[in-house]
C-alpha cells in the first residue's frame, strides 16, 4: 500500500501507482480538506485504483482536527473503488519525545472508538508509545477479548523489545511497516538520537515479528524521502520495497549499517507482506491480495519472478501490467493491453 500526500496532485500519484504496480492505495491520513478532490475523481470516474481511506482522529502534530469524521462509517463504501477503512490516532510526535496521551487518557479513546466499531489504526515510533497502546489494548481486552480479532495495525512499529513482541502476538495486533525505511533512516540525527535511547536490539525487529508468528503488512510513506532513483525500481514501488526489505538498502544505494542485516525479511515474506498480509491488515483478504478463484482481478504481471531471481535483480524486475478489477490500468510501453476476439 501507498500513502498519498497532501502537496501531490492526486490523480497524477494514482497513474504513478499503478505504472509502479500498485492496485490498491491506503490512505493514512486522509483529513477533511482532501474529501473534495476525491470525490471529484470518483464523479470523473477516475480513481483508477482501489483506496482505503483511515480518517485521522487528531493531527499529525497532535492538534484537534475536528469531528468531522463522524458523518462517516466504519466501512462505508463512497464508490466502488473507496471505502472508508478505519481511522487513524497520533500518539507522539518528535520521535515521541512528546507524548499526546497519558494512559488513563489513551486507554479511554481507544475503547471508545472501539465500541463505535472503527479499525484503528495507532502510530508508534518508540517502545515507549509501543507500551500504552498495548496496555489500553489489553485493558479494553478485559471485558470484550474480541479485541484480538479487530486486527488493529501499528503504524511504523519501529521499535519492539521481545516481551513486547508477544504481547503483540497473543492480541492479534498487526505491524504495519514501511519496508524501505531502516534504510532510509541511516544517518538521520533524529533516529539516532532515537535509537540511542531505546533498547538495545529493538530497532526495525522485522525477522524476530516474523518468527514471532506475527502477521507483517508491508508498504510505503510515500512520499516521505522521496528521491528519484537513478536506476532499477522506482522508488516507493512493491519491486523495490522487497529489495530494500531483503538488503535494507536505503535511498541512492546507501548502505546499510552491520546491526541491520540481522533482520532483513526474505523475498517471499516481503512479498506476503506486501499482497495477503496488507489484504488481511485492511479486512479485504477475502477478495484480495492473492490468486485466488472467486477473488477481484486485481494483478499485476511482472517481468520475473522476485521469488526465483538472484537478490540484485530483484532491482531489476520491471512492471509489464497493472489489472483493477478486470481492467487493465496500466501497460509498460512496447506492450498491449489484452483484448477478448
């Protein structure tokens, strides 16, 4: 999945997705003043790809936004191709040098919101927040332990000790990770500063979440570090989000750092975690997110086979075909589009 931006021209990030091989998006912060333009795509009959749309239940600075989303409902379908998909809670902000919530305060939102029905979706960046969302969980656990099936997603989860990683198991709750982001962040002050602080083998734990039988949903904060890739996958697309969770590989090529490979994904779960595990994370494996009979045509064709490449092609595999419900969306130049005789 892809988050769209604010400051991007909405259609022209959605044809950029689907050249990428992206059918659907999931819209993590979606406030109110970026309703109109896509209500106006989807009169156009232009939302050429599927959007899952989470409606911020404060700011991103932790400012009051309003309650503005409760003209909506948890699931409601505005058109065929976007729905509104849960809703999103800011915990921290400056790496969570500054808290939004005290526990008490924390604990009583998330059951609220809870009992409304949403699928929340919950920010965390350190073990810190980690550790009140996973305690007003459990507290809500207390008296509705059908809490462990809400699938409720941690957005980011970059820093999880073991203890916290069971806790995790046992109530169902899904990391929601951006793949090319331990990369990304090498060199960066703030996460430094960040990691200096946490617990030491806490950072990026993607292969002890996926030992740990946790299900990993996998995608991209575009446009977040945007670069424009000299060559290879573009930057942001599913190709080259599973390289970078296989090398941890970040922006230009830079390398990572030694403690980083010790917990790289494989291709096949970068690869689940970006299609099943995402359909799963969203509540919509049942009609994505893999081959299956009686599922939407959304696919993608791709020139081969990241599963069955040596590590540095995967880099290489280009998008030949992008498919939304039957129709294709995208064909890389030199090909047709198939058509029935």
């Amino acid at each position: 999945m892809k988050g769209i931006d604010g400051q991007y021209d909405l259609k022209s990030t959605m044809d950029e997705s689907i050249a990428q091989g992206w059918t659907s998006l999931s819209e993590k912060y979606a406030g109110w003043d970026k309703m109109p333009r896509y209500l106006d795509l989807a009169r156009q009959d232009n939302l050429r790809l599927r959007v899952n749309m989470y409606l911020p239940y404060n700011g991103a600075l932790g400012e009051d936004t309003g309650d503005w989303w409760k003209v909506y409902d948890q699931d409601q379908v505005i058109s065929p191709r976007w729905r509104i998909a849960g809703m999103k809670i800011f915990t921290g902000v400056s790496n969570d040098t500054k808290l939004l919530w005290t526990q008490d305060g924390l604990n009583a939102l998330l059951l609220a919101r809870h009992r409304e029905g949403w699928h929340l979706a919950i920010k965390t960046v350190s073990t810190e927040t980690l550790e009140m969302i996973l305690t007003a969980l459990e507290n809500i656990e207390k008296t509705d332990p059908s809490i462990a099936n809400r699938r409720v997603t941690l957005e980011h989860a970059l820093f999880l000790t073991p203890e916290q990683i069971a806790r995790v198991k046992r109530l169902g709750v899904i990391p929601s990770i951006q793949t090319n982001m331990p990369g990304e962040l090498v060199g960066e002050r703030d996460i430094e500063e960040l990691t200096a602080r946490e617990p030491r083998g806490s950072a990026f734990p993607w292969r002890n979440l996926v030992s740990a039988g946790v299900t990993l949903a996998g995608g991209s904060s575009f446009p977040t570090f945007y670069v424009e890739e000299p060559g290879g996958a573009p930057f942001g697309s599913p190709v080259h989000l599973m390289y970078q969770a296989v090398t941890r590989v970040g922006n230009l090529g830079t390398r990572p750092e030694a403690w980083m490979l010790d917990q790289t994904l494989t291709a096949e779960q970068a690869l689940r975690a970006l299609t099943i595990n995402a359909a799963y994370a969203n509540f919509q494996d049942d009609v994505l997110g893999s081959l299956t009979p009686g599922k939407l045509a959304d696919m993608v064709i791709l020139s081969d086979n990241p599963l069955a490449v040596s590590t540095p092609e995967i880099n290489d595999i280009r998008v030949l075909m992008t498919m939304v419900d039957g129709q294709v969306e995208y064909c890389a130049p030199g090909y047709l589009p198939y058509s029935q005789p």
